[in-house]
C-alpha cells in the first residue's frame, strides 16, 4: 500500500490531540492494517519519514485484557527503534463477545467510519441477523449501509427491499453484483478519502470478491459457496485493510460465525427507535413489554401496527447483552480478586525475605 502521509491512513484529530508535544518528539504513529494470530503489521512512516510496514508481536500486551490488545484500525505509537509503546484512545470500535466459555470483549475492528453490513439475496438474508450488526455499529456511533449482492442470481430482490425499508426505512441500501465492477459505482460515495470502512457478513455473502472489485486486483483469495446448503466456506480466515485508487480504506473481515452482542443497550435501543418511542407510553417506567398491563409496545402489536418478530429479537438481543454483561462483570471482579491476591501474596513473600 502507498501513502504519502498519515492522512492517507486515516489520521485525523481525534489521534492527534491525544499526543503531548514529549510524545510528538519521540514518538511515531502507525496503524494496523492486518491481524493474523499473534503478530500485527502495521503501516506508518519511521523517523526518516520513509514509510515503512512494521511487524509487531501481540506479547507486549500479553498482561492485557483481550479488547486492549492491538485491532485492524487501530493507532499503535512506537519509540524512534519501531518498539510499542501504546495503543491510542479508540473513535469507534466493532466487538463482540469472544467465542468460547470464557467470557471475554473481542476487538473486530478499531476507528471505522462506516460499517458495510454485506448480505446476499439468498436465504443468508435474516433480518434479525441484520438488527444484531445494526445495534453494535449505532452503539459505537459507526454510519451502517447494507449492501445485497448477488442481484445477478435472484429472480426477485422486491422481497429483500421490502423487508429492509419496512423494518429499517433510514437504512441505506445498495444493490450489487460484486463480480461485476461497473455495479459496485453506488458504493463510492460511502467511501470518502481516508475514510475506514469495515466490511462484515457471513461466509460466501461477496466481501473479499467487492475488495477484489473495487481494487482491481485478486488480492483477496474468494471461493464458491457450497452447493449443498449454500453457505460459505471461510475463505478469508484473516482481517486486512485495503487502499482503494480514490483513497479509501477498506477492511476485509472473514466471515462470522457467532456475532454474541455485549455492551450494546444504546445500539439496540436506537436500532429499534419504534420500540423505544412506543415504550414512552408504557404504564410502568420499568415495563419490559413482555406481560404487564399497560404496556403500549404490547398494544401496538395487537393492533397490527408493530411486528412481532421486532419485539422478539429486541428482547433477544437485549437479554443476550445484559446476560454477557453480568458474566463479564464477574470474570473482571474475579480477576480482580486474583490480582489481589497475587499482590498480597508477593507482599508477604518480600516481608518473609526481608526478615531472613
Ligand atoms: N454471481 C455472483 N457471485 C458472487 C457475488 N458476490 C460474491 N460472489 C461469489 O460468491 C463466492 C463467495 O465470495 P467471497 O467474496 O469469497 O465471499 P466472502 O464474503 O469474502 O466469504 P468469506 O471470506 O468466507 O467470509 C465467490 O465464488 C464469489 O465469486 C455476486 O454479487 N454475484
Ligand atoms: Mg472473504
Ligand atoms: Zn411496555
């Protein structure tokens, strides 16, 4: 990737203001542009103001906890040897909860202005799918588009746009087939200059072949979806950003399996601003709209002015970030409590010594 500066890159005020005139001195800015296990590259230009890629091991985070460590995005400060020093003060990030019986906060994506949720008009297509990655991007302030693709294969797309603009009518939506360059035009104006965009989905929905397409290159490796049941076959195993000719950036994701939603209570709520304005009228305050009397989301439903479906996935989504709140709140407290005792138990350790 060329760049003339870390403008190209992305870097902005909000990166600049968080850097005292010691660390403008001796300090240099560079940003992650890939993440493959333990080793992150990242993009920059060193003291000599030559750019330079730079490969950094994750152990100098390793006493961190995992949403700490380095992400695609983010802004990594090192010392004039190229060695880390710290991550800067994130403008958005995409996470999840980690997959796994340990509860812990997965970084997908550090400093993104727009999220591409990337579904196909097949039976990929899932609205509460949509509503999940709709509720993480708006609670972290990230500008959503959906984009269908593979207009090319369906007979019909009436029924996708019709379930998008009824449940999500502010949504932006942009039909293509991400084989074929000349579709992809109504992308551009999502993708300023420096602006980051992630690109997310499930497997075999056309991220890697829309990167492809919109670099002009076979960088990114695409494969065809099973024949069998149609879905994916996790091709990208990777995240990775991209350069586009008019000085865009985009971030390649590899398909997700499990998209666990944490820390969301804003996004959903603004995702679902029906629900919201409706809950305004509900008799109790505290009214979760399942059973109580009063209710007006409940009202609004048997009145055929509210679907079902959306009440349902708001509670699941709901339910499913306070449930991953509390047991991240207990692995913290819990870890915590380990800390301490490590501390105390080094303490009494010294005091031993130090009567030997
Ligand atoms: N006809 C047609 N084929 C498409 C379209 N988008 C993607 N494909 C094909 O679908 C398959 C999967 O595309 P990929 O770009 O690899 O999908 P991906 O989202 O990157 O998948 P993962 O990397 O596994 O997450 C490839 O064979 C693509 O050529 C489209 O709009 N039309
Ligand atoms: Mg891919
Ligand atoms: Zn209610």
């Amino acid at each position: 990737m060329q760049i003339n500066s870390l403008l190209d890159l992305g870097w902005n005020n909000h990166f600049q203001s968080q850097l005292d005139l010691e660390s403008l001195e001796s300090q240099l800015p560079f940003r992650v542009v890939s993440v493959q296990r333990n080793l992150v590259e990242c993009l920059g230009f060193d003291q000599k103001d030559q750019q330079k890629t730079l490969q950094l091991s994750t152990y100098f985070w390793r006493n961190d906890p995992p949403e700490l460590h380095p992400a695609v995005g983010d802004w990594v400060m090192v010392d004039h040897d190229l060695n880390p020093l710290r991550i800067l003060e994130r403008k958005t990030e995409i996470k999840r909860r980690g997959a796994g019986k340990e509860s812990y906060i997965q970084l997908i994506a550090a400093n993104i202005d727009t999220l591409f949720i990337v579904t196909s008009c097949n039976d990929e297509f899932n609205i509460n799918r949509i509503e999940r990655y709709l509720s993480i991007a708006a609670e972290t302030n990230i500008h959503s588009v959906l984009v269908l693709t593979k207009i090319d294969l369906c007979q019909d797309v009436t029924p996708y746009l019709e379930s998008l603009s009824g449940n999500h009518p502010e949504l932006p939506v942009e039909v293509i087939n991400a084989t074929d360059p000349a579709s992809l035009d109504g992308l551009g104006k999502w993708i300023d200059h420096a602006q980051t965009v992630a690109l997310l989905g499930s497997s075999g929905v056309g991220k890697s072949t829309i990167i492809n397409s919109l670099t002009a290159s076979e960088d990114q490796a695409t494969g065809a979806i099973r024949e069998s049941d149609g879905k994916g076959r996790h091709t990208t195993t990777a995240r990775s950003l991209h350069r586009l000719a008019g000085g865009g950036l985009l971030l390649d994701n590899p398909g997700m399996r499990e998209l666990q939603i944490v820390d969301s209570e804003v996004g959903i709520k603004s995702t679902f601003p029906d629900i919201d304005a409706l809950a305004q009228n509900c008799r109790f305050k505290d009214c979760r709209h399942i059973s109580e009397p009063g209710c007006a989301v409940l009202r609004e439903i048997e009145a055929g002015g509210l679907e079902r479906r959306r009440l349902d996935n708001y509670h699941k989504l709901m339910s499913e970030q306070a449930r991953n709140n509390e047991s991240l709140a207990e692995r913290r407290n819990s870890d915590r409590s380990l800390g301490r005792f490590y501390k105390q138990a080094k303490k009494s350790s010294q005091r031993f010594k130090s009567r030997e």
